[in-house]
C-alpha cells in the first residue's frame, strides 16, 4: 500500500530535488561555470553583468527567451512536438535522479541500470526530433550528424555504466543496480582497473553525446549555423538550451556518483559530503571545459574513428574485464 | 621597357597596330579581330597572367568604346595592355573567357555596365545588374547620369527549387555567421560532400566608381578608395594615387614613399592578423580567434600611431602624403612590433600544434597551380598553389625596392600552405618595417608640383594582403578622372572557389571559403540597385513573406 507521504515524495523529489528544478538550476550554474572559464581561458571577462560575478546570467538568459522573446513559427514546423519531446527528455533525466542517492524517494531494483539507460536516452532522442520536425537543410544536415554521433556513442554511454555497476553491486542483494553500486560499493584491484577505464569511456562519450568541443559538429556554428538549434527561437529555444545543460550536469554528476564514488572518502550522510561531491563535479567540469576551449571542430569521420579508437574500444575492453572478474 | 617591346613585336608580329609606353606597362592596340590570337601569344608565349579587363566608354576620347585586356608578365616585371577599339554605335568583341578562366567575371562586368556585346562567352548570365534591371541602360556609360534610378520590372516569383532527391542545397548567405558581409554560397550537398557550388555575390551596391568618375575631384577620391574596403582600405588609395601619378608622370618625393610602404605594411600584418583569427573562428578553434585579435590590437595601436587613425587612415594624396611621422612615434614602433613579434611566434606555435586544426588543414580546399594559372588568383592564394607572384618583387612600387625580403611559396595547394604563406608574412612584414625605419630618409613628403594633363591612362597595382590589387585610370578634364576602374583581389580569387570546393567535405568547405580571405565589399562595388535574388531562381520580397509565414 503506497502511502500519501510517499506519493508527495515522490513528486517533491522529481519536481523539486534532485529532479526537475535541481537539475535545471545545476544545469544553468554549470553553463555559467563553462562560460566564465572559457572566457578567463579566451583573454574575455566572460558572463558579469547579471548577479554577483554574472552567477545569475544564464537565468536571465533563458528567462528573457521565455519571456520577452517571440517565438518565431513557419510551415512545416511541428511546434508542439518539438516542445512535446523535449519535455519529455527534461523530465525523464529529473525521474532518473530519482535512481541515485540524492533523492530522499529511492528507487532501485535488481537490474534498474537497463531503466536508467532507456531514461538517459530520452534527451538525445529529443535533440533527433529537433532536426526532423525542421524543414530546414541545417537543420536536417544537423541532425543527421548527430545522429551518426550518437550511433557510436550511445553504446560507449551503455556499455561503461553496465561494465561499472557490475563490478560495483556484484554480491549487493540487488545486482546490476545504480543506487547499490553508488552507495555500497564493492570494489577490488580488478574493479578499479574497471572503472578507470569506464570513466575515461564514459567521459569522452559525454562530451560527444553533449556536442562539446571538438565534437560540436550537429551544431557546428560557422558550417550549419548553429544546426540543430538553427530555427528555434524563443521559448523554444530557452527550452533547449536548459535540456542541453541539464543534460551536461546530469552526466556529469553520475560520473562523479558512480565512478568517482560521490562523496568518498567521507560517506552519504557526512554533512561535508556535498560539498567533496561539488569539488569532484567542478573538477570533471573544468576538465571538459579545458579541452572544449583548447580544440577546434573536427570532421564527422574523425570524430567516428576517434570514437572507435578511444572510447568503444576502452568501454568493451572493461565490460569483458568485468564479466571475468 | 625596350626589351618588352621588343618581345611583344618578336611573339605578336604585324597584330600589334601601335604601342605606348606608359610607366608600369606598355599598352598595345590590336584589332578586335586578332584579339583572341594576341592574347593566346600572350598566355602561351610569355606566360602572361591574366589581371583585369578595363571597359571604356571612350565616346568623348575617339569616339570609340575601349576594352582592355590586361595581363601581368611577371617574368618581365610589367603589365601589358591589349586595347581593342569597338565601333560606338554597336560594340561587340570576341570573348577570351575560352582560353582565360579568370576573364569570366571581368567580360560579363564590361558587358553589364557599358554594354560591349562579349560573343562567345560560355556563361553569359547576368553578373552584376540585379534581375529585372531595364534592357539598354548601361550605367558606366557617359551618358547615363550618377542619379538616375532606373524602375525595376517586377523580378517575379517563378520560383523553382534547383533540388533533386540526393542533393541537399545549402544556403550559406546572403547572412550566414561563416560571411561577415552579404554573399550568397549555395552548396549542393551530397550526404557529407560537396559535389556543385553556385555563386551569386553582387549585393552590396555602392556605385563608388561612377561616383569616383562623375563627381569628385582627384583628391577627393582617395578617400573614397580607402572606403572600398574596411580592412585593407589603404591599398586602394595607394594604387589609385599611384595610378594617377603613373598617368601624370609625378615624381613622388622618397620620404612619402616610405611612409607608404611603412603604412601598408602594418595594414598587412593586422590583416594577416585578423585572418588568423576568423580561421581559427571558423575550425571552431575560439580560442586561438580571440588570442590573435588580442595580438592584434597593438598593430591596431601602431597605425594610430602613425597615421592617426586605427583604421581608414586618410593620409594619401595623389603626389605624396599629408601627414609625417615623427621620430618619437618610430621608437615606440619598433618597441612595439618587438613585441608583437614575441607573441605572434608564441600563439603560431601554440597553433600549429593543435592537431585538430591542422587535420582539417591539410589536404582541403586543393587549387592545382594550372588552374592557379589560368583563373589568375593573386596573393597568398597564389602563394599557397607554388604561384611565385607578389606584386612587391613583380612591379616594385612605393620603397619595397630598398628593402631585402623573402616571397613564401608553398605548392602543396591546400588550405594549410595559404595559412602558411601568411604566417610567414607577416614576419617578412615585421623584418621590412624594421628596415625601412632604419633608412628612413628625410625630406618633403608631397611633390611640389602637382600637374594633372587630360585623357592620359596609368595603371598601378599594390599587393594589398589578399593580393594584387590594381586601377587603371584615364585622367579627365576639370580634376576629375575619366574612367577609374578598381579591380580587388577577391575579384580575382572567388571564382577560384568553383576548384576548390568540388568534392570537399562539408565540414572544410567554409574553411575553404575563408581560406581565400574573401573581401566581399571590395568585390561588390560596382552594383547600383538592390533586390534579393537567388541566381538559378528570383525571390521578390512578397513571395519570401508568403512562403516563410504559416
């Protein structure tokens, strides 16, 4: 028998923490965070005007795309699905924050990591639908790279988590489990062998999965004019630009739940332990942001064999590790 | 200049009906007949390059229309003209587009704005004249007034998309975030490779040439020259002023010649500059955008330094300069560019060694050197397909005489060696600013006695950063000039583009179009009336509305 309190749990839990309006809010402080580094990294000042030291400038960012922009609409444009799907892909990374231990409403089951993935790909099939519900040629040509993207980077994505949490929840009650694997680990040589080679996999895979320099090639600004993101205007836009960066934290916080052990060496319920977990975040953060400005775009074909090379190889090279160990 | 003659009688014989030596050239007469085998003995016999075709409405000369063929014999360190005289009533001459790429462009202009019929030409579409322009009206030609605008016909709607099922068009332009000036690039895009592009340019309309012709004075035009373009503005003032002095026979006094030279230096090196930066821009590399603007913005300090003004400098005047620079202001100089060296080799190194960058360099946008040849790309462009052309060495002009430097040539054709051959100009730039400090005479800076006589031609080129940059005048009566033609690099380099661009990847195909470093105003300067068209069909503003509204 479920009981009201755990229903508003629930719901406070995926609308309010860790889902929902975490996310976002975590989402927009990490743009601010990327914006500013790369500026400082680029001899600009970077955001500044809006709230101390600019912090509040991606808020007001996205609130005057709501607010103040019109959203511009023409033939062949399928507004409401557009908006329909990405919903979907905000909402179902806030339900699956609900999988780690963050939340207060825990979820977790025996083999929960195949949920939390089919989760994790709504955005990217958001971002897709973005492309087609466009009749625009930069569009299309947008998509159907990051498409070609995601067909080599998705797998890296699976195969490290599955490779990671099966070392990590091997003799939990509960195998094959994010919430085990983040808060009872069970690790040997063998198993960090693992998720060191997962977390090179996965972070990479991130980086192409978020678009992030060099890998920003759906969007690539001076080819396709912002691609994927070239018609949307507005709302809209606000829309996609809080998925984008929600995205981004949202991966980068279960790559500091999982694979760096969260709070480690101090323990979930250590009031310190939040603040380790921001450190390891804006660590992993400022690593990308540090490759993201010190790169060029590269070519779709590179991007695949580099994908190929360092990322599918490494994450297949853990899970066999994984299944023998 | 006697041994050229001497080999222009040699290789043409009997075609040649008379010639005139004019400083920086010789000019032939032909017949209109024996044009097509003149310049075939031109191309073929002297390995001449083609520069520019000047149309001239010459009614109130001879009373003939002019058209004149000019081409570059870098070997023998002149220009040749080949001038052909059309009857007035109905000029029509044979096209050499067949056997010069590059004429192209400069055939259809001369046929657009003073209506000399071109026969033969393979691709006869309009060029410059927006569609719906009334037939007949020639706006180059004397009798058609500088105010006059004529009424358009309604260019109509008959729009037909140009797409077959695997191409997918891409429209880069008229405003794209690759183009920072209106432009339009259609790429016809097959999966991930380029396989046609089309062109339509022509859309910024300034008329500066017949305003140049109609209503200023001689020196009020160098100003208006330097408006041509926003980053290189000082090589068209240069070379309109030394076309005049070419046509005057004006001696311009050394210390003004060296001011020059100073000046249009730094003007290449922080457009060098600029370019980097817009490259890098354009791999997505912004941070190496936003470190060579950083580098920049000294060399910016150092024109101001020198002319008073970041940029447009305004100190020319046909005969001299206005404006002297003064001893402090060359220490501080040297100190300067001391430094912008330092950071310059630092961020080049930091460059080149991203291998993302120079992936995506290396082996686009080729531009095999016949072709190079034979559409007569200027500058780095050149450079970059083992071209040995600069203007500095070919026609020595200003004080590049007294200074020693090194042309870098690269002949592996693709995007990396033009990046290259700027990099290394911009040292050689540096080293030639530093050595004409050091010689820097004294003296006047303007020539005492400026004395324009009529209907006389002079013809100048200047190796402005993106390559030969040349006008031709006729001087005219009451101080004013009776045909200036400008012809800026890119006008040259663009249709090069069609080369480069065949079968590259999407992704390289706006590096290869920055890699020319198009210079889109200068190009476009000579368009009256504006209308937004496509080149294959014709959107008027109502369609656009009604087809982009819901």
């Amino acid at each position: 028998m479920v009981s009201l309190y755990e229903i508003l749990l629930a719901v406070v839990s995926v609308l309010i923490y860790p889902g929902l309006i975490f996310l976002i809010v975590v989402g927009l402080l990490t743009q601010w965070f990327m914006r500013k580094l790369v500026g400082r990294l680029q001899n600009r000042i970077g955001p500044k005007y809006v709230g101390p030291i600019g912090l509040a400038q991606p808020f007001a960012d996205v609130l005057k795309l709501m607010f103040v922009k019109e959203e511009l609409s023409f033939r062949g444009r399928l507004d409401k699905f557009l908006a329909i799907f990405m919903a979907l892909g905000l909402g179902a990374l806030a339900t699956a924050m609900l999988f780690t231990p963050l939340s207060p409403y825990v979820v977790k089951a025996p083999y929960d990591v195949i949920i939390f993935i089919y989760l994790m790909l709504w955005t990217t099939a958001a971002f897709s639908f973005i492309g087609l519900s466009l009749s625009n040629p930069f569009t299309i040509v947008g998509s159907s790279r990051l498409l070609t993207q995601i067909l080599f980077a998705e797998p890296v994505i699976v195969t490290s988590i599955i490779a990671t949490t099966l070392v990590l929840s091997r003799n939990s009650e509960t195998p094959l489990s994010i919430y085990s694997s983040i808060i009872n680990p069970k690790l040997d040589v063998l198993g960090l062998v693992v998720i060191v080679l997962s977390l090179i996999a996965f972070f990479l895979a991130v980086m192409v999965k978020t678009m992030i320099k060099p890998f920003d090639i759906p969007e690539a600004e001076t080819e396709l004019a912002g691609g994927l993101l070239a018609e949307l205007s507005g709302p809209t836009l606000a829309l996609a630009i809080m998925l984008h960066y929600s995205e981004i934290a949202f991966l980068t916080l279960i790559a500091t739940l999982l694979f760096l052990g969260g709070p480690y060496p101090l323990s979930y319920g250590d009031y310190l332990g939040p603040l380790v977990i921001a450190v390891k975040y804006l660590i992993l953060l400022f690593i990308i942001t540090l490759i993201r400005a010190s790169a060029g775009r590269i070519r779709i074909e590179q991007a695949s064999s580099m994908i190929i090379k360092y990322m599918l190889t490494v994450s297949v090279v853990a899970l066999i590790i994984a299944s023998l160990a | 200049m006697v041994d050229v003659v001497k080999t222009l009688y040699e290789v043409l014989g009997g075609k040649i009906l008379r010639h005139e030596v004019i400083r920086d050239g010789v000019v032939i007469d032909v017949r209109p007949e024996d044009l097509v085998s003149v310049v075939k003995g031109i191309t073929e016999g002297l390995g001449g390059i083609y520069t520019v075709v000047v149309g001239v409405d010459g009614r109130g000369i001879d009373n003939t229309y002019h058209s004149i063929y000019v081409f570059s014999l870098d070997e023998l360190k002149t220009y040749v003209l080949i001038r052909v005289r059309l009857s007035p009533e109905d000029p029509k001459v044979e096209s050499i587009t067949p056997i010069v790429k590059g004429a192209n462009w400069g055939e259809r202009e001369v046929r657009d704005l003073l209506g000399i019929e071109v026969l033969g030409h393979p691709d006869p579409r309009t060029l410059i004249l927006p569609d719906g322009w009334p037939s007949n009206t020639y706006p180059l030609r004397k009798d058609f007034s500088y105010c006059e605008r004529p009424r358009l016909d309604n260019p109509g709607s008959n729009y037909v998309p140009q797409r077959s099922e695997e191409v997918v068009a891409l429209p880069y332009g008229p405003y794209h975030p690759l183009l920072h000036e209106p432009e339009y690039f259609e790429l016809h895009v097959k999966g991930e490779t380029v396989v046609d592009v089309e062109y339509r340019g022509f859309h910024v309309h300034r008329g500066i040439e017949k305003l140049g012709e109609s209503r200023l004075t001689y020196n009020q035009v160098p100003f208006v020259a330097e408006r041509i373009c926003g980053i290189c503005g000082f090589v068209h003032n240069v070379c309109y002023c030394q076309a005049v002095e070419n046509a005057a026979g004006i001696e311009v006094p050394e210390r003004a010649l060296y001011i020059r030279s100073l000046v249009l230096e730094v003007e290449r090196i922080h457009s060098h500059l600029l370019w980097l930066g817009v490259a890098c821009h354009v791999l997505g590399f912004d941070t190496g955008f936003m470190h060579a603007w950083r580098i920049r913005e000294p060399v910016m300090y150092l024109a101001e330094l020198l002319t008073g003004s970041r940029k447009t400098y305004g100190i020319n005047l046909v005969g001299g300069v206005r404006r002297d620079v003064n001893r402090d202001s060359i220490e501080k100089v040297v100190k300067i560019l001391k430094k912008v060296k330092e950071e310059y080799d630092h961020f080049v190194k930091s460059l080149t060694s991203v291998k993302e960058v120079v992936k995506r360099l290396e082996g686009s946008g080729i531009l095999p050197k016949s072709e190079a040849i034979s559409y007569g790309v200027v500058g780095p462009t050149a450079r970059g397909s083992g071209l040995k052309r600069d203007v500095r060495v070919d026609h020595p002009y200003a004080a590049y005489k007294e200074a020693s430097f090194r042309v870098p040539v690269y002949s592996e054709c693709d995007n990396m060696s033009r990046l290259l051959v700027r990099v290394d100009e911009v040292y050689e730039s540096i080293s030639i600013i530093d050595q004409l400090i050091d010689k820097l005479p004294s003296g006047p800076i303007m020539a005492e006695d400026v004395e324009v006589p009529e209907f006389r031609e002079g013809f100048s080129g200047v190796e402005a950063p993106r390559g030969e940059d040349v006008h031709y005048v006729i001087t005219g009566r009451f101080s004013k000039v009776y045909r200036w033609k400008v012809r800026a690099p890119s006008y040259n380099n663009i249709p090069a583009l069609k080369v480069m661009l065949h079968e590259c990847p999407l992704s390289d195909a706006p590096l290869t179009i920055a890699s020319i470093d198009p210079c889109f105003s200068c190009t476009d300067r000579l368009v009256v009336v504006d209308v937004l068209t496509g080149r294959k069909f014709r959107v008027d503003l109502r369609t656009l509305a009604r087809r982009g509204k819901l």
